[in-house]
C-alpha cells in the first residue's frame, strides 16, 4: 500500500505515522525529518533547504523531488509519506514517479484539525533529536524533559516559533489545501477528525485501513 498523511502543520501526522507504520509494515518516509537530518549533517543539500525550512517557507520543489525520488525507486513496496506532497506540482511528479515504477497511490488520509489547536500544538511541539519522537510540553509538568524511549533531551525545532508557524500555516492554505480537491476528484481522499486522542485518531485510521485492504 502508498498512502499519503495530508493535513496541517501539527495536525499529528508524524505521531500517527509512527503507530501506522508498525501496524501496517508501511516505510514511513517524512520530507521533514529527512530535511532536518540533511542540515544537521551540513550537507549540500541540507545547506539550500536551512534558510526556507526556518522562515516556514516550502523548499524549492527540485530539491524535495531529489530526496524523494531515491526512496521510492526501487525500495520497498509499502510507504507511508509524510508532509509530501505538499502543492500540486509535487502531487503531479509523484503520480508520474509510481507510474513509471509501476505503483500506484492508494489512499490519502486527510487529518482535519482547526487553526487555533493546530497553533496550540505546535507551540507545545518539543522533539527527541535522536530518535525524532514528538511529544507536547504539557505532558512533561514535573518531570525532566527527556525522551521516554531513549532518554535523551528533548528539545524545540528552530521552525516552530510563532511567526514560522505563522508563515506555515499561510503556506498550509495556499498550496497544500488545494491538495484536498486534487485527491478527492481522484476518489482516493478519506477525511478523519484529528481532533481526538491521538489513541483514538490512530483506531479510526486502522478502521479505514483494514477496510481498504479487504477490498485489495
Ligand atoms: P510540520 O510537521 O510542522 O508540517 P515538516 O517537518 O513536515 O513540518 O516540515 C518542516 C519544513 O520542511 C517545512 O516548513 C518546509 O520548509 C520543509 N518541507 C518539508 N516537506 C516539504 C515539501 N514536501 N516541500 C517543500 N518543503 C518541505
Ligand atoms: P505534524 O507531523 O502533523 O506536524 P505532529 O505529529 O508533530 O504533527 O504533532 C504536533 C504536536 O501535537 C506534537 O506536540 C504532538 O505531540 C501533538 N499531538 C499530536 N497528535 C495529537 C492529538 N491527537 N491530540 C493532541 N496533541 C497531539
Ligand atoms: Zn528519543
């Protein structure tokens, strides 16, 4: 199965994911993490992507198709994307990228969550930097910051402060919401509220997925 997670900056596509992908034996492939892994290790392509990654603007397209083009030609048959596509032309690249692989996009899990939570969220938003797992501040009142897998210190990303997560979300309106008509004249969109526990997000997204695997 290729799925693509679609929704807004902090709507809890990367928290789902991670539950999905072990469910599901899908590869989760995140253009965020990899973007952050790419400046972390100061590499070229790294170096073109900081600047627009921390005024929340879109990496030019060119470099995003690069870094998504190696994961998936040739490697495993199951994705899960996160936070690509994220304007049509991306969405356009990636339809004739499965077609020359001979794959196909499934389904697009569209995670709805309103402005003033997705705004809350990322605020709270802090992230373990070596094994990229998210968590909110608020569950952390008298207790150290750390990762509860891994134990290292948690820490905010450099984007999410409050005028990128502005910039982000304007981003969000203009190029990835069209995203939702472009799925949806394909019949492949499903809309799930997101504005539940993440526990009862990720059971309402396994319900869709086992009945979409029944019908394969
Ligand atoms: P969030 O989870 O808050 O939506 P991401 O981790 O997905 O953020 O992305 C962080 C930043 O990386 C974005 O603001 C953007 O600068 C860049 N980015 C990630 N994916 C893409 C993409 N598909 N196209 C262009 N830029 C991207
Ligand atoms: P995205 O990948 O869409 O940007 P994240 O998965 O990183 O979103 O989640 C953004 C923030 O919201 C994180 O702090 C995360 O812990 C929190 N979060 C995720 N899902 C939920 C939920 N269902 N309810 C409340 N907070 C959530
Ligand atoms: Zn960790």
């Amino acid at each position: 199965m290729i799925i693509v997670l679609l929704g807004p900056p902090g709507a809890g596509k990367g928290t789902q994911a991670k539950k999905i992908e072990g469910e599901f034996g899908l590869t989760h492939v995140a253009t965020g993490d990899l973007l952050r892994e790419a400046v972390r290790r100061e590499t070229s392509l790294g170096k073109q992507a900081q600047d627009f990654m921390l005024r929340g603007r879109l990496v030019p397209d060119r470099i995003i198709l690069d870094l998504i083009k190696n994961k998936i030609r040739g490697g495993a048959s199951g994705f899960l994307l996160d936070g690509f596509p994220r304007n049509i032309i991306q969405a356009e690249e990636l339809d004739e990228l499965l077609e020359a692989e001979n794959k196909k996009l499934d389904l697009v899990i569209n995670l709805e969550v309103n402005h003033n939570e997705v705004i809350d969220r990322l605020n709270g938003r802090v992230i373990c930097p070596e094994c990229g797992k998210t968590y909110n501040v608020d569950h952390f009142v008298d207790e150290p910051l750390v990762c509860k897998d891994c134990g290292s210190r948690l820490s905010q990303r450099s984007d999410d402060n409050p005028d990128a997560i502005e910039e982000r979300l304007k981003v969000y309106l203009r190029h990835t919401l069209p995203l939702i008509d472009y799925y949806k004249e394909k019949g492949i969109l499903l809309s799930v509220s997101g504005e539940r526990s993440p526990q009862e997000v990720f059971h309402r997204i396994v319900d869709l997925l086992q009945r979409v695997e029944d019908v394969h």
